[in-house]
C-alpha cells in the first residue's frame, strides 16, 4: 500500500538484495488497459538504490506476462524524489489483471535492491 500513497514520503517500497526484483499490482476484480505509468523515488539518503533497469509488465493469470514496456540504464530516476512518466512503449487494448514492474539489472548502487516511492497506473479501468 506504501507505493499507492503518492504525496506520503515517509514510506516506500524496498526489496531484498535479490536479481529480478519486483513490485506487482493486483487489481482484483477490475481489470486495466495501461497508457502509461508514473514512478516515484525515494527521498531517503538511499536514492542510489533507485532503479535504473526494469520492465513494465502486464498479465491476467499471475503466470503469463506480456512485456509492456523496457527502460535500459533509464537516466530519469537518478535521485531523491524524482518523478517521471513514462509512455507505454507497446501499448495494446488487452486487459489485466495484474501489473508488475521488474528490475532487469542493477540499481545505481550497482546491487539488486528495489525501492521506490510511489507508482501510479494510467489508463482505461474496467
């Protein structure tokens, strides 16, 4: 829930130190054709810990992910309390469930921690 309360800068989300990390969001029993999407950093002294690789993705059984968008060695969230969106780069009128983003290579830091502040989901909600 951290990462849903967008004006709330004491909280955020962390993984482990763990390749493939990963934040997944549930719709439940709606389902979301994404437009775009809007990450967050950190305000701690850990900003370095920010992403810098990651994947976009969407699925409806929790299984099957279709890639929705690939960000490589992305400069925008190099920093404490960073804001930026991001344009889905395949953008598809399929619906899901589920929406994850996954981290595809190191951090700033150099190591796999995930952590960010806020996302925030665009689109059409059914």
């Amino acid at each position: 829930i951290n990462v849903s309360l967008f004006e709330d800068e004491s909280n955020r989300f962390l993984s482990d130190d763990l390749a493939n990390s990963w934040i997944c969001v549930d719709f439940k029993n709606h389902r979301i054709v994404p437009t775009d999407y809007t990450l967050k950093t950190a305000r701690s002294n850990y900003f370095s810990q920010n992403p810098k690789s990651w994947i976009f993705e969407g699925s409806e059984d929790n299984v099957k992910w279709t890639t929705l968008d690939e960000q490589n060695d992305c400069p925008h969230l190099n920093g404490p309390s960073i804001i930026h969106t991001f344009r889905i780069q395949h953008l598809t009128s399929s619906e899901f469930r589920y929406i994850r983003v996954r981290l595809t290579g190191p951090n700033w830091s150099g190591n796999y921690y995930f952590q960010i502040d806020s996302l925030e989901i665009y689109g059409k909600l059914i």
